[in-house]
C-alpha cells in the first residue's frame, strides 16, 4: 500500500508530536525530583510572653533562612551525622561532597534555619548516591557559618 505525501507527512508529524509530549512529560518529571532538598527560609509562629508589664513582645517580619545542613547516616535522632568525603575550594566558593554508599539504615538530610529552633528533617532517596553543598567563601551568616549557595544531589 502506497500513502500519499500528505498521508506520510501526516503521520510523521503523529510521531513527532507524541515524541516531543513524552520529552515535556519526562522534562517536568525530572524538575518535579530537581525541587530543593532544604527550603531557602520557613514560615514560623512563635508565641512569648513579656516577664513584667513594662515589657512589650513583638517579632521579626523576616522568615527564617537557611543557615546549615548535616547528612546523616539513618535518623537525625540517631546523631550518626556525617562529615564530608572532600571539599574543593576556588576563589569565591567551597564544594563539600558527601557520598553515600548503599546502607540498610538509609541516609537523611536536616536542614536548620537562623533565628529559629526549628529543623526540618527528611530521609533521602535511596537512588541518591551524593550529595554537594556550595558555600559562598565570601559571606557568612550571623553564627559564623558559611553561607550555602546551593545544594544538589544525584
């Protein structure tokens, strides 16, 4: 059976619609996984009371922002935290990597925040084999810390 011109165009142009709609689909798949392993700041409510009348309570506006981030091996409340494998240092920034080798007990990533006592905590997935976290060598947070400009895992 023979097809026109038009019949092959049409086809053709069926495959590479459905090519290009499996590619957006895998596309946004993979920025779905990408999302940040700690959120830049967290939303807070903190309650006080004054000690005596004379005193006034009244809070910041500013959101809690990231100030570090510790890899465990299992459960933070475990306490088997992990110092990075190597760290390289250029002019501006230090890249700290943490490998993960595969382990039953499985590994987590608790991310703090500044001005708050509040942690978040979550456990990694295990087709996650490391993690690197970029610290501006420039700045510094309010406790001395370096800053982290970024953080990614694969």
């Amino acid at each position: 059976m023979r097809l026109s011109a038009a019949a092959v165009g049409a086809r053709l142009m069926a495959i590479y619609t459905s090519r290009m709609a499996l590619s957006l689909l895998v596309c946004a798949s993979l920025r779905a996984m990408a999302a940040p392993l700690c959120p830049d700041s967290v939303m807070v409510r903190q309650s006080g009371s004054a000690p005596s009348s004379q005193w006034t309570v009244s809070y910041r506006a500013a959101a809690p922002a990231l100030e570090s981030v510790t890899f465990f091996n299992g459960p933070p409340d475990e306490e088997a935290s992990l110092a990075y494998d190597r760290i390289v240092d250029s002019k501006d920034t230090s890249l700290a990597t943490w490998t993960f080798p595969k382990d039953a007990r499985g590994y987590w990533v608790k991310c703090s925040y500044r001005d708050t006592t509040l942690e978040l905590s979550q456990a990694l997935p295990s087709t996650i084999s490391a993690c690197r976290v970029a610290y501006d060598r420039q700045a510094s947070s309010a406790s001395g810390l370096p800053a982290i400009k970024r953080i990614t895992c694969e």
